[in-house]
C-alpha cells in the first residue's frame, strides 16, 4: 500500500475511487483535456496513447524501478515517461530531461473529484476555480520541499495559469522537476523520495479539502469573486477606477511587489469622489471612483502620484488576499502607456500626433527601427487604441515631455509648421469624445493639462484630495496658449502578415520567457520590459503561446486587422484559456490579454503589415 503519510492523510474508511485515464499529453502539448464549460465530456478512450510512453504502473512500481535506476546512466530516466497510480492521485511523467543540466523535467498530478472533495460552489464558475486553484497551488507550494521541485505559484496576482486546475471538481496539478543525479548518474533514492514521499504528501496536504484550513480557503476564492465583481460594476457606475478606502498601494520595493510592512498611510478617498459598492461577500464597500473622461494626479514629488497609478495598472488583475489591492480595480482594457525609445514601429498612423516630419515621409503609415521617446509614446498611443483599450495610464515620470505638452512660450519661439508633434494635451479630450477613450493623467509638472481634465485629485501626503474647483479656477486665467489639434481623427487599422510572425527556429516551436523582461519567439526576441503590465513570467509565455495561436488557428489571415485579430484570439480562448493554449505545451504559462499580446507583437522586429484600411 502507499507510503505511510500518502495513506495517512487519505479518508481511511472509503475505497479508493477508480481514476478515469480521460487525461494525458500528446506530442506537443498536455492536450485538450479540459473540457470548456458545457462540452461534452470527453471520453477516456479518446485521448490515446502518449506519445513515448515506456513507463506506467502503480506507485510501488515507481518505487522500484527507481531503486533499480539508482547508480545507472542518467538518460535511463527516460523510462519513466507514463502514468503512475497513487492512493489519491495520478502522476503523469510527460518529459524526462536529457541530462541533469537540461530545463527541468515535466510532471502532471491529477486528484480526481472524490478524492478532492472541493465543496462544488468554490469551483462552479470560471472566477471562483480560477481563484480556487490559486489558492491550492500557492498550498501546495507551500508544502513542497524547496529544492528540486518547480512549481509556477505565481506572486501577488491571482491568473489564469496551467500550473493549477480545478476541473469539474478534479484538480490538475502541472509541475517542474529536476530529476535528481550525482553528476550523470541516477540518484534513484532521491529520485523515490520526491516522487513517492515528497509529492504525494504535498499533493495529500494541499489538493484535498479534507485536509485544507477551509476557512482560509473559502475566504480566498470568495476575495476574488469580490475583485471580481467590482470591476464588473464599473461600467453601470460610469467609472474606469475604484480605489476602495483602507487599500494598501505602495509595495516593499521596486523589485518586490508585496505590500509595504506596516502599510504606509491607508487609502482615504476624498468625500467628493467617494462611490459606495455592493459585493457579493464583503457587501458595502467604499472608495474613490475614477469617473471616465480625463481624469489628473497632480501633487508634489513624493506624495504617492506614481504609487496609485500603478494600482490602477495592476487593478486590471485580482490579488491575493492580504495584499492590500484586492478592492483596488481598473477596467478591464485599460492600458499603461510609456515613452520607450529605440522600440520598433510598424506602419503605425502616427498624424494624430505627428503632421509631418523633416524627411517628408507619410506619418499616417510610419515605421522605425528605433523610435524617439516621443514617436514611441506616440505610436504606443495609437497601437493601444487600435487594440482596444478604453482606458490609458500615463505617469510623467516615464513620459516624453515633448509629447505632453508644449507650453505658450514655446508655441511662440517654434512655429507651428516647424514642430511636427501636436503634444497629448490636444488630443487626450479628443481622444475621449471622438473615441470613448479615458485617460488618468499623472502630471505634477505641466498646468496645462489643467485646461483640459475633468477633474482633478491632488496627492497630498498619500491622501488624495479633489481640488477639481481651484483648478477650474487657475485655469480661467489665460496662459496665451492656444489649442493645436482639431480631434484625433479615425487612424489607418493595420493588416498583419502572418508570414512575418514565426514562432519556430529550426522547425521546432520555439517560444520562452526571459524573465518579465522578453520574449523568445522562434529565433526574434521581443523586447518588453517597457509593457509595465506584464507581472508574472509566465504571462511572458503566454503571449507567445497566444501569438502562436493566432497564427496556427489562422486568426492571423493576412486579411483580418489586429483589432479582428485580437477580437478571434479572445473569442477562441473563450473562458478557458489554458486548455486551448495548453495544446502547444508542457511549459507552465499564464492566459494574456489582449493588449500584451497586441504590445509583442507590435514590437516584434519582423512584424511586416500588409495593408493599411
Ligand atoms: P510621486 O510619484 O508622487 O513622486 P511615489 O508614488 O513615487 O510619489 O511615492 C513616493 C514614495 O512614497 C515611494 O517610496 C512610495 O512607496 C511611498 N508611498 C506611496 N504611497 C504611500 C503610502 N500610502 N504610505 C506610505 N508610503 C507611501
Ligand atoms: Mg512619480
């Protein structure tokens, strides 16, 4: 029988439920086992045989073919690849590295339903097993001995992720490991320990309500719905943002995105702004809505500006309880927006911003290898839009002035017909009223922007205050400025070629994560540390994956525009994500948005678009 604590911590009195064989990878990938809500079950003899299996058996035939490996030549692992029955769960061994060095091994653990025993309400909809599998593997995660194992938890923010399922009530369990050697020989003694020992009684603690703190549990999935929940209300309330009072916005460090330890001044919205929401489980909240249109920061240095722009970044996710942005939230296609210079621009109608240029090229149609700070902002601008966006962010810290403003006294040094920009203090009301496009402002520096906000929150000490009334009334003083743009026009949608998107190298399917900082797409990276929204690596994957996609599913068809394109990912991706994305995989990765997919490939360096509509 199993190990002692494998059997311990398994209800002892029940036999032990028949595993259905419904999962298993194929050559590319872990499959289409997820059934999406409302498909057919799957039958089990539908899956087939996994490609390569040697391996498969009972657990205690795991046991001994791993003291018999032991001392042998490291590529023996191979033999392990198949399925092993557990008292509990199923242990999939889809790949076996090549040598000790190699990227890790990849293992799935599947915990059927009535082992499981989730209580059917925390799994029921897509945002409560969402958030349910957040909270198992971050368990789980918790319970695995450090060394050796991988395990893709995640950080603050709950996402849609590979590494944990909650299907139907049976849990999938995706994992990393490093098969253990002494230089290229087997360490079999190791090797029985984590996968006999070792994961078995993390996946027994974690997977199995039984065993979990229930409470903690259900606090943690009901959390999310809330989140959840409120950025759903926000468009009847007319608002891009909530900020709910008590919040904790500023982080540990510009490295560590936990909550500051003691919190730092509170979230206080001012009486003004002060919006009051019904939630699911919590009930009345408040905070400070973030109405639509043009919205300001303004403030002095230090006073928290960035702080809260970037909560309103992050707020497009959910965050685990205890981070103290669980009721922060944005729309969900709101969009930061930068200045990044030396990024690629591919035909992108950049006139809303930029009439003409020195060269005489046509900017309705403008491409560069290496962007200015203010043609990147420009095109970002423009790109965001294009992909969807309904809200953009910009903080003045990572802004190009040029594009911002230009002020009276340079509007009479430099004509008109001289200065190619029309600055963003011209277009951000456009932008809206022509658009339906918001935009939060943080500006501590430029009062200009005061003529043209519909409100405006001053920072004062981490508080924030509506001073929206004095600043009507510093504008009516005339600067001698005068306005340089008629509106921001309907820009030229591009037509991707899809034969300038290639995701394999050598014919095989290349697609990796450098961290948060690039994408590795056949043999181009994709340079993203400047798309301030991507937070966790494995979305880095994702989005490539999701490039992939679009481009084997022929969303990407050389006629469609990347809006349609988009519009086709969203669609095929549907509410579960991870089994379509799955297909190409064994990696761990994150379900992306749109707009991140849309910002890769817009600086992918062998984007080639068609034509311009
Ligand atoms: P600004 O953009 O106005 O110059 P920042 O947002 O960069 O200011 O914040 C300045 C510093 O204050 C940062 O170190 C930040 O972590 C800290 N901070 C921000 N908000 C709070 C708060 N509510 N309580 C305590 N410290 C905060
Ligand atoms: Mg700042």
């Amino acid at each position: 029988m199993g190990d002692a604590r494998g059997s311990a911590a398994r209800p002892a009195e029940r036999p032990f439920p028949r595993i259905e064989y419904y999962w298993g990878v194929t050559n590319r990938g872990w499959g289409a086992r997820g059934r999406r809500p409302g498909a057919p079950r799957r039958d089990s003899a539908s899956t087939g045989p996994v490609t390569g299996e040697r391996g498969g058996g009972d657990h205690t035939a795991l046991a001994d073919e791993l003291r018999r490996l032991d001392g042998g030549r490291y590529g023996q692992y191979r033999g392990l690849t198949g399925r092993w029955r557990f008292p509990g769960h199923v242990l999939e061994v889809a790949r076996v590295q090549a040598d000790p060095y190699a990227p890790p091994s990849r293992l799935a653990v599947v915990v059927p339903a009535e082992v499981a025993e989730l209580p059917e309400d925390l799994w029921r909809t897509p945002v409560r097993a969402r958030a349910l599998a957040g909270y198992l593997v971050r368990q789980v995660g918790r319970l695995l001995p450090e060394h050796g194992f991988r395990l893709d938890v995640g950080g603050q923010e709950v996402l849609d992720r590979s590494s944990c399922r909650v299907e139907d009530g049976r849990v999938v369990l995706r994992l990393g490991m490093d098969l253990p050697g002494r230089g290229r020989v087997i360490d079999g003694r190791a090797a029985e320990r984590m996968l006999c020992r070792e994961l078995p009684a993390a996946v027994a603690e974690g997977l199995r309500w039984a065993a979990l703190d229930q409470g903690e549990a259900r606090a943690f999935v009901d959390s999310v719905e809330d989140t959840d929940a409120l950025r759903r209300a926000l468009p009847e309330l007319g608002l891009v943002a909530f900020v709910a009072d008590g919040a904790v916005l500023p982080r540990r460090s510009g490295v560590d995105d936990r909550p500051l330890p003691g919190g730092g001044v509170p979230f206080a919205s001012p009486e003004s702004l002060r919006v009051e929401v019904e939630l699911p489980h919590r009930g009345r909240v408040t905070g400070m809505g973030v109405p639509e249109g043009v919205s300001l920061v303004v403030g002095g240095g230090f006073h928290g500006k960035s702080t809260l722009l970037r909560a309103l970044e992050k707020g497009v996710y959910d965050h685990v309880p205890g981070d103290g942005r669980e009721l922060v939230v944005s729309l969900p296609d709101t969009v930061k927006i930068r200045a990044e210079d030396g990024r690629r621009v591919t035909r992108v109608d950049v006139s809303p911003f930029v009439a003409h240029l020195p060269t005489g090229a046509d900017t309705t149609d403008f491409s560069t290898d290496n962007a200015s700070g203010s043609t990147s902002q420009a095109a970002s601008i423009v790109e965001a839009v294009e992909a969807g966006a309904r809200v953009l962010l910009v903080d003045e810290d990572t802004a190009a002035t040029n594009l911002m403003i230009r002020d009276a006294r340079m509007q009479a040094l430099v004509a008109k017909d001289r200065e190619p920009l029309t600055p963003f203090v011209d277009l951000v009301r456009p932008l809206h009223r022509q658009h339906g496009v918001s935009t939060v402002l943080v500006v501590g520096g430029s009062g200009d922007y005061l003529d043209v906000a519909d409100r405006v929150v001053m920072m004062d000490a981490y508080r924030p205050v509506e001073v929206t009334e004095r600043a009507r009334e510093v504008a009516a003083t005339p600067t001698g400025r005068h306005v340089e743009s008629a509106g921001f026009g309907s820009p030229r949608r591009r037509v991707p070629d899809p034969d300038s998107v290639e995701a394999e190298s050598g014919g095989r399917v290349r697609v990796r994560a450098r961290g948060r900082d690039a994408l590795t797409l056949g043999e181009t990276d994709v340079d993203l540390r400047a798309v301030e929204q991507v937070v966790d690596p494995s979305q880095v994957t994702g989005i490539g994956l999701a490039i992939l996609r679009c481009v084997r599913a022929g969303h990407l068809d050389g006629t469609a525009t990347l809006a349609e394109v988009l519009d086709r990912l969203d669609a095929d991706l549907g509410a579960d994500g991870v089994s379509v994305l799955a297909e190409r995989t064994l990696d761990d990765f994150v379900v992306p948005r749109r707009h991140e997919v849309a910002a890769a490939l817009n600086r992918l360096r062998t984007l080639r678009v068609r034509k311009l509509v």
